[in-house]
C-alpha cells in the first residue's frame, strides 16, 4: 500500500487538539498528568506491520487524532526492533506523536499455535527456566530466561533513555493465569514481583516512564475469587498494588474485545459492565490508579460488534456512574485506550482502521474518535 495515498484519502481531522503535551508523563490517583499535573488522555493505535514508508505513516495516524502509536518488541528479533523502534520514534517525535513500548513475545512469529506471536501461548513472559517447560508453550524451543526479560528490557531503556517521545513501557503483552501465574506470593511465575524488579530496574535507567502492568488474563477464577477476568485480572491490584521506588507511574491495563475476536462472554450490557467493575473499573472509581484499555477493536460488522463498543465506550467515557462505572469531574479525562490496529489488513480481526482505498474505515471510526481527549474548554463546571 503506498504511503501517499494514505494522506491523501484521509478526512479532515482538527488533530493538534488532541495532542499530548511535550515532556514525561505522571500519575495522579486514576489520572495521567503532564509535568505541571493537568490530566491528559493517551489516544493510541497499535502498530502491526511493516509499512514501507514509516514517516508516512506516522504522518497519517497523527492527522487522524491518535496522539499516541503502541508499537511492540520481541527478545528474538530485538536488534532489528530496536532500528524500527528509533525510525517510529524520531518520526513519532518530528509529528508530535507519543510512543509506548510493548514486549509483545519471546520467540517472534513462530507459528499458528499462538497466532503467530499474537500472545505467547505459555502466558508467561519468559520461556526458559524454572516456572517453564523451557518451550514458549507453542513448540518451540525456549530461549529467554525472566533475567534475559529483564535484560532485554533494560537494554530497550538504555536505547531511548531521556527521550520523552517515548511515554511508557508495558511489561508484557496479554499474560495468561493458566493456573500458574500469581500475583504475590513469591515464586519464578509471580507476576506483581516481576512488575516490580522490572520496573525499578528500568527506572534507574529512564525514570521518566510510565510502566504498565497488564493484569494476566484469567479465564477461570480471578485472583480475587469472584468469577473470571478475561480482558486482565486486576481484582487485587488495589489491596496488593504494584510499587516502584519513583511513585506515581505505574498504569494498569486490560485488552477487552467482542466476543467473535476474543470468544468470551459476556462482552456488552449490565453483564459486561458489572464485571469491569470487578476486574479493573474500581481502581478508577476508587481513584487508586490509571486503567489503559491497551488493545481494544473490532472490524464494527456486526449488531454485537456495535453492542460492545457502546458499552465499553459508554463506560470508559463515564456514562455508567448508576451502574457503578466511573465518571468524571471537570478536568478530568476519561480512561484512556488503544485501537487495534493502524492499517489495511484484510482477512484479520480487526481488519484494520483503514480501508483498500487508504482511507479511514468510517465504521471503525465512529468509534475510535470517542477515545480522543476532551477538551477542557468544552467541559462543564
């Protein structure tokens, strides 16, 4: 697809509005806040393949209102993703755009047992060692061990240190309990310890950052006993949170998407809503910390596609307070997301933002653009 007529197809957007502030970003109670502790909203869309052009691109996202790309790394290929990592960045920087890192796998697109690297199928963040059976869970031979993990990381930090283009580093994408992984309590599979070393270890290096920690995905019963958490299990992260010697940046996330993507339910209504409130949405009506949605989407085909982003939109943008969602004050900004995922990709699910033509899908649109940040001029109060 060439870069040129991407530009060229997309609408007319008013995109400096919704733009990120220069500098590190913070936290605040259940709030991101620039330096000087103005709430702001993280609008971003994941990055999924190699485009031929990467300025273009970066150039197109950012005149479509995303003020954010989530673009990812994986231990296998890390020294080829960190050259793609440095032109995304220097043209996320030229474009006023902002970067989140994520360690997406270990062993790279491996085969169709875990997507294709998609989610690495042995739900850890390593694959060699004690807590293993030294394979990645899909076959393949494992290689990277939780200190490789970390070493890997701190390797990423030393690369963009005290460049504040890049905002964030989440951990580790899509974790899965698979009746191994805890939250506390010790052991090579605890995954609120990794969080912690990890995180402190990156934060002697760039301390700066904001690191995100995804709540592992648990299809049977939450860490906190009360029925399943499949978009992240959080249901203790109030009582048992993670801590970093610099406070105030760490930023919890969660995947959520309809049930033909993610085959879980329930994923729209009263149902959907009361188990965000279990699983993540009281660690912002409780103001105890930020919830990224870190993937989210959908190719917006169907009467369920529409039931669930209206429910989980309606719920991050504070429309659910009598039901027990959050809302929020003048100021404030609602909980930020991630769009999966920029671009054309006929065949996937989402099938991409954009359409053969190059130009914004109108259907995905009308969604996406509920992520953008309000303005506070426009704000009641």
């Amino acid at each position: 697809m060439a870069a040129a007529p991407v530009i060229a197809a997309l609408p007319t957007v008013v995109a400096a509005a919704s733009r990120l502030p220069p500098g590190y970003l913070h936290t605040s109670g259940s709030q991101i806040v620039d330096a000087a502790g103005r709430p702001v909203r993280i609008a971003s869309v994941g990055w999924n393949q190699h485009f031929g052009d990467v300025p273009a691109t970066v150039n197109a996202i950012a005149a479509s209102g995303f003020n954010t790309i989530r673009v990812s790394w994986d231990d296998a290929d890390l020294a080829a993703d960190r050259v793609l990592l440095a032109h995304i960045v220097a043209a996320a920087t030229r474009s006023g755009l902002k970067v989140i890192i994520d360690h997406h796998n270990n062993e790279g697109f491996t085969n169709p047992r875990d997507g294709y690297g998609a989610q690495q199928r042995n739900g850890l963040w390593f694959d060699r060692g004690p807590g293993t059976n030294n394979t990645n869970g899909a076959g393949v031979p494992g290689t990277v061990s939780a200190a490789r993990f970390e070493a890997d990381w701190l390797t990423i930090a030393r690369v963009f240190a005290g460049n504040p283009t890049v905002i964030g580093f989440d951990l580790d994408n899509e974790p899965t309990a698979n009746g191994h992984i805890t939250w506390g309590g010790g052991g090579p599979t605890d995954i609120h310890a990794m969080y912690q070393t990890v995180g402190d270890a990156i934060q002697r290096i760039d301390p700066g950052v904001l690191i995100i920690a995804e709540g592992p995905q648990n299809y049977r019963t939450s860490f906190a006993h009360r029925g399943p958490a499949p978009v992240g299990d959080l249901t203790v992260a109030g009582s048992m949170p993670v801590v970093l010697t610099i406070p105030d940046h760490v930023v919890y996330s969660v995947h959520d998407y309809p049930t033909g993507i993610s085959n879980f339910r329930p994923d729209s209504g009263p149902a959907a809503i009361a188990q965000m409130n279990r699983v993540w949405g009281y660690l912002v009506t409780g103001h105890i910390a930020p919830v990224w949605i870190g993937e989210m989407g959908s190719s917006m085909k169907t009467a369920n596609d529409r039931a669930w982003a209206a429910t989980l939109l309606g719920y991050m943008n504070g429309q659910d307070g009598a039901e027990g969602g959050p809302v929020f004050t003048a100021g404030q900004q609602p909980v930020p997301g991630d769009w999966w995922a920029w671009g054309y990709l006929p065949g996937q699910a989402p099938d991409g933002t954009l359409n053969a033509a190059g130009g914004l899908r109108r259907s995905q649109y009308r969604v996406w653009q509920q992520l953008l940040p309000i303005d506070p001029a426009r704000q009641p109060g």
